[in-house]
C-alpha cells in the first residue's frame, strides 16, 4: 500500500499487517473518494506505532553524485513526452526505494568535440575558399574585418644608375576570370655581353642598327596561345592617362628582337603624346614629370630603359621601365 509503504520507513511488522488484514481494503474496487474515506478511518483506529512517522529510515544516505557542476547531469529526453517524464518519475522512485542514485546519461566529451572539430574543419575549408579570392584580409572566426599593412615593394634588380618607374599593377575588375587563369613568367630584355638586364629605348628606335640582344629568335608568346596582346603602361602622377596598345603576336611567333622594337617605339610614343598634351602632374609624383631634354628635372622617353615585360593575367601585360637616376 503506497500512501503507508513510503520509502522513509521499515517494512510492515506483523502486527501492522494484522491490522490491515481487518479492514480488507480492494483498491482496484473502489473510487477515489471511498479510497480517502477509509485513509481516515484507518488513521484513527491504527495504533501509533503503525504509521511510526519519526521512525529513522534504514537506508544508507544516497550517494553524492560526482558532477562537480550540472553540466550532463539532466538528461532532456526524459522530458520531451508525457510518456518520457513518468518513466523518469519511475526510475526515480525506484532507485531512491533501493538507496541507490538512479543512473545519469553520461556527457559524450568526445563525440561533441569530434562534431566541434568536424564543422571548424568545414569552416575552415569555406574561408578558405574565399581567402583565395582578391578581397580584404578578413577575420572569418570573428567575423571582423582585419587591418594589415602591405609589405614594402622590393624594387627589381635593373640597370646601374638608373630607378624603376613604380607603377601599380594593372588589373581589370570587369574581367575576373582571367585573374585567377595561368601566370607566365616575366619577358626579360638584356643586351647581349652586358651583365645588367634592360634596354635602352633610344638606342632601339632611333638607329637603324640597334645593339643586339640575348636571345633575339626566341618565340616569346609561344606558350600563351594568344594571337594578341594588350601591353599597358601605367606612368606615376599620370593615371588619367594610361597607355594602352595591342600587339599582334603573329601566331606566338613574333620573336623578342622584334617584339622589343614595337614595345620602343609604343614608349617614345607614348611619352611624347603627354609632354605635346602639355599634361599636368599630379601633386606629389613631380619628380615622375615626363618632358624634354630642354627641360631639367624631367623625363625623356629616349632615356628609359625596357627591362621585363610582366604578365598580369590573361592577354594583358605591363612594361617595366627604369629611369636615369637624377634625384
């Protein structure tokens, strides 16, 4: 019987099963209200040791669990139903009856971090994918944009006395495709039995017998497969004024002799069209002024040197130039 059988007390003594044999209670026949109504009849005619209230319980003290905080100690699946929780009830009443701790579902650390391990990897390998791309240097754990400074750009080695023009790489926003597609290595121009790399450009487009160059037959655009080429120059304090050719490769059977000849002339020309324009500097790049060699201070297209011809993606490519070391 429940309502007397509570686990706090010692089990029924012969005496206290005699007197519930007197009344005879049916359980299962009887209502709620009938089942109340006999609790208090036999609550009066009980002795006072039957129902022994203050009587000491003969369990041992539950143990104290081992959870030194509450993390893993509730388990949510018996609450999730009706059915559930009066299950969790159950085992609850049944170990406390048997002065044991009723079983926790234990916390599986190492499945979690394994799972915390697993998406950090997918993240990872998703900001990874993104920080191949030309963008901002970015946080993606914080989800914070990062500032961080540009290493210096190292000059490349060029002719003695002489300083290399600083343009800013040329790239097209509109034609991203070509950014990320195959890189050639830079087109060198060294005049043959001279140590230093680079070409005057006067000596090449103003005499008919220009000094010869190392490897003058070389197929230079042999392996770029195309038929033409975009060259740019993008001169210091100039940059509303850009120069932009096509060349045709023949086939990627124009030669660097050749090539070197066209690339001279497209810089004289393209010199002489600012200092004629009378184009003005911009503030703070004076000393990149392109002139005449009446005027001092400035630079002459003839007085240039062509080093390197560096591939930029694509079919577009950009001149690297020196200029005599005046300042």
């Amino acid at each position: 019987m429940a309502y007397y059988y509570a686990p706090q007390y010692q089990q029924w003594t012969s005496q206290e099963t005699a007197v519930y044999s007197q009344h005879q209670y049916p359980q299962r026949q009887h209502t709620q209200y009938q089942y109340s109504q006999w609790q208090e009849s036999y609550h009066q005619q009980a002795p006072s040791n039957v129902l022994r209230p203050n009587m000491a319980p003969s369990q041992p003290t539950i143990p104290v669990s081992s959870y030194s905080t509450l993390t893993g100690a509730v388990d949510y699946s018996n609450v999730t139903s009706n059915n559930s929780r009066e299950k969790g009830i159950a085992s609850i009443r049944k170990s406390r009856t048997n002065a044991t701790p009723y079983i926790v579902p234990q916390h599986d650390t190492s499945h979690s971090q394994d799972l915390t391990r697993r998406n950090s990897q997918s993240q990872a390998l998703a900001s990874a994918s993104w920080s191949a791309r030309p963008c901002p240097i970015q946080d993606y754990k914080q989800g914070n944009k990062v500032t961080v400074d540009s290493p210096a750009v190292q000059p490349p080695s060029g002719p003695t006395n002489h300083v290399w023009v600083p343009q800013p790489d040329y790239f097209d926003e509109r034609d991203k495709m070509w950014r990320y597609g195959p890189r050639f290595p830079p087109i060198v121009f060294q005049t043959a039995g001279f140590p230093e790399i680079g070409v005057r450009v006067g000596k090449i487009a103003h005499s008919q017998n220009p000094p010869p160059i190392e490897g003058p037959k070389d197929e230079i655009f042999a392996a770029s497969g195309n038929r033409e080429i975009q060259v740019w120059i993008l001169w210091p304090g100039y940059s509303s004024e850009p120069l932009r050719k096509r060349i045709k490769t023949q086939g990627g059977k124009i030669t660097r002799e050749l090539f070197l000849t066209v690339l001279a002339h497209d810089v004289l020309d393209y010199t002489y069209s600012i200092y004629k324009k009378k184009i003005p500097i911009e503030p703070g790049y004076e000393k990149w002024m392109i002139g005449s060699k009446a005027e001092e201070n400035t630079i002459v297209g003839g007085e240039l040197f062509i080093t390197r011809l560096v591939h930029r993606g694509g079919s577009n490519w950009q001149i690297e130039l020196w200029a005599p070391k005046r300042f």
